[in-house]
C-alpha cells in the first residue's frame, strides 16, 4: 500500500514537509509506504497541465491521499488550489473511496479555514476523510519551531496511525469480498425554473 502525499508549501522543506513528514514515519511504522511530492511553483508559473498529470499517474498507482498546506491569508497556498482545482475536476474515478486527509501549518492562525477548503475537494471525489484526535495543523514559522509542537506533532502521527488502520481495513474488506458501494449517475438540479 502506498499513501502519496503533496506539499502545497512554496518551500520543499518547510513547516508543512516537517509535518508530512511526521505522517510518512507513522505510515512506515505501520509498513505502509508514502511518498511526499513538492508541488512547488510550477502551477502558477504556466505549467499546471504537465504537473497535474504527473499527480494524477501517481495518485493512480496509490491508496491513500495526504494534501498539506501552510496558511497564506487565512487559506491554502494558491499553487496547491490551482493543483487541487484541475485535479478533481472532470472524471475522479482515479480519487473515488481512497482515504484522504488534510494537513495545515501557520506560525498562528488560520488554519481551520485551510482545512475546511483542502477538505471539501475530498467529500466532493468521495474519499473518507481521515482524521486525527485534534484537527490536523502544526504550529511555528520554522521547521525547528514546529520540532517543538509536540500537541501538533503528537495530532499528525495520530493522524498517520489513523491512516494506516483505515487503509489496512479496506485492503481486509476487499480480500473478503466486501465490494465497494455501487455507483450512482450524478444528479444536477437546477432551482432556476425556466
């Protein structure tokens, strides 16, 4: 089983890869591999198409999903929107019923409001939200400042435990012929009578 996991922060080895990468150590613990893709500046420097693609092969081949954040004006990173935007739109037979989760780091606030929108991309593509036992953020302006959020740390491997035990729960179902819930036709109503 293998989770991957996207680092939406302009920095490859920021606060929010200091965080992800407490998840990628919980997962490994539970022999479960990960792997952390920098997101980088590529989207909001004209070369979204090629980048999306490349998450998108690679979420194939993977089980699980961990999208992480810093907090820029009370929200996501604008690259990682962009990603997340053209990356669940269309066909998400690629996303459906994986486990997902959100990650948020600030130096103080706002991280709330990053997770509820890095969330909703996931009720949308239905895939269980996987959560901790606090919401999914750390705390500092330096990835020395987070090493010293032992809450936040402690609510992120929480939240890679947590991961791992919902993955190997699907993998159990699956080899004992639980089938996956049966798909319906969306449905689009328009209030606007005509």
């Amino acid at each position: 089983m293998k989770v991957l996991m996207l680092n939406g922060s302009r920095r490859e080895k920021g606060c929010t890869y200091t965080a992800l990468s407490e998840v990628a150590s919980a997962l490994e613990k539970e022999g479960i591999e990960s792997e952390i893709f920098f997101v980088g500046e590529q989207a909001v420097k004209g070369d979204i198409d090629s980048l999306v693609k490349t998450i998108k092969e690679k979420m194939e081949k993977s089980d699980g999903l961990v999208v992480g954040s810093p907090v820029y004006f009370a929200g996501p990173t604008a690259e990682i929107k962009a990603v997340l935007d053209r990356l669940f739109m269309g066909d998400g037979s690629f996303l459906k019923l994986k486990p997902a989760a959100a990650v948020a780091s600030a130096r103080r606030g706002g991280t709330t409001a990053t997770l509820d929108v890095l969330n909703k991309y996931f009720s949308y593509a239905q895939m269980p939200i996987v959560s901790s036992r606090y919401w999914n953020m750390v705390h500092g302006s330096t990835p020395e400042d987070v090493e010293q959020d032992t809450e936040g740390l402690q609510i992120i491997r929480v939240l890679g435990k947590n991961m791992a035990w919902l993955l190997k729960c699907i993998e159990a179902g699956k080899n004992n012929g639980i089938p996956a819930p049966e798909a319906e036709d969306k449905i689009f109503t328009n209030f606007i009578k005509k």
